[in-house]
C-alpha cells in the first residue's frame, strides 16, 4: 500500500489506466494477494502464477520466460514473498524488467530473515544490497531499497521475517546494452531448465561431527530457547538500517 500511494501519481498509463502485473499472484488458503490494493477505476490487474488457482489469470508454459506476454505489456509489476521460493530469481529479475513500459516501476518484497518455509522450496533471503545486484543485472533504476530495521521488526507483525524491499523503475531511454544482458541471462532457460530435488539436510560425518561439537547441557540449552524467545531477533541494534 505505502508504495501504491507514494508512487501511483508517477505510474504510466495507457488509455487513461495502469496494467499491473504481480508476479507470484495464486491465493492459498487466507493468504491475500495485492489484487485488493487495485483501484479499477485507475488500474487495470493481471495475475501471474505457476500453476492455475485462485487470483491467477496467465499461467506461461515456461515459468522463467514467459513466452505469453510481449514486451513493454505493463505498467507496474509487484511481487510480494515469492523471490524467496524461487530457485532462479534473476531469470526473473529480467523478465520483469523486459515486461514493463520503459519508465514502469517495479515493487519486489522478500523476507531477510525466518526460518525454512517450502513452498514448494524455499532457496534464499535478501539484504540491501541483493537489489542492488539484481537490480544492475536487469538494468533497472533503484527508487528504494529497505531492509526492516530492528525496530520495525518487533513493532509489525511478522517481523521476524524482517522484510526486505525493492522499489525501481525501468529507465526511460532505451539501455541496448541492459537488453542483451537480460536476453543473455533468459537464453539458457527458453528451452526449460527441468526439475531438481529440493534437498534440505542431508546428513553424512561432517554435520554429524558438527552438531556433537555443538550439543550443551539440558539447562543451558532450555536458557538458550528462552533467550531467543524474549529476543527473536538478537540484540537490538544489530541492524538499523
């Protein structure tokens, strides 16, 4: 919401309305999506999603190079707690990029922190500079960056996934070289990357070593959970932003 109404003045339009696209837009369960922050008078919203479902209207047949939509086909693309389950992010990253108007902006939201939630895998967390990173490789302008500071942390719900945020804008001059990056960075993925197995632990002698270095007595280790529990995030202050 703080990003649709600080930026929506700035938003481009065709024909008096903004195309929206949000990325990783399937509802589950009580999970809301950002359809409900769509304004139909003003915007125009599109659902994308690997699989059919509630708030889904494209599902691409490849999910890293969405053959079904042309270039410049949108105004705004958001994506909020999906580039954590994404094995390929950067894929990504530059289909976004090569989607949206030149001037369009894009709102990318992903936790920095929690612990391990598949969904169906669940591959990485983003600090400030992963935008930065992500944002050279897809040749996009950087409006924002945030990373949930320990503060806001423990004021906001779910802060324990100290949300991590990206807001940029695709420039207005086209940038040939950014072009052939992104076609470069797709191009292995047009044919389809395949399956792989989401792992997880997989024990053998070197974590078994570790872990046995690192057992303590029953009384430490219930401190240890209390401990954590009074102060989910560490000591305050570690990160301020």
């Amino acid at each position: 919401m703080s990003f649709f109404r600080s930026y929506r003045g700035q938003f481009p339009t065709l024909e008096g309305k903004t195309r929206v696209l949000e990325v990783g837009s399937k509802s589950y369960r009580e999970q809301d999506t950002y359809r409900s922050i769509v304004e139909d008078d003003r915007e125009i919203y599109t659902g994308l999603d690997l699989e059919a479902g509630k708030n889904v209207d494209i599902v691409p047949s490849n999910p890293y190079v969405w053959e079904e939509i042309a270039d410049a086909s949108f105004d705004v693309c958001i994506s909020g707690q999906t580039f954590e389950h994404n094995p390929f992010f950067w894929v990504t990253a530059c289909e976004i990029a090569r989607v949206l108007v030149p001037g369009g902006y894009t709102c990318i939201i992903a936790p920095g922190g929690g612990q391990v939630h598949r969904f169906p895998v669940d591959c990485y967390r983003y600090y400030p500079d992963s935008w930065a990173a992500i944002a050279a490789l897809a040749g996009l302008e950087i409006s924002e960056v945030y990373f949930e500071t320990d503060e806001v942390a423990l004021r906001v719900k779910g802060g324990r996934w100290r949300d991590s945020m990206l807001i940029a804008r695709k420039p207005l001059q086209t940038d040939e070289a950014a072009a052939r990056r992104r076609q470069q960075v797709v191009q292995p993925f047009k044919e389809g990357f395949g399956s792989f197995e989401a792992i997880g632990h997989k024990y053998g002698p070197a974590v078994e070593d570790y872990v046995a270095r690192t057992k303590v007595p029953p009384l430490r280790a219930i401190r240890q959970k209390v401990g954590r529990r009074i102060s989910p995030f560490g000591v305050l202050g570690i990160y301020r932003g």
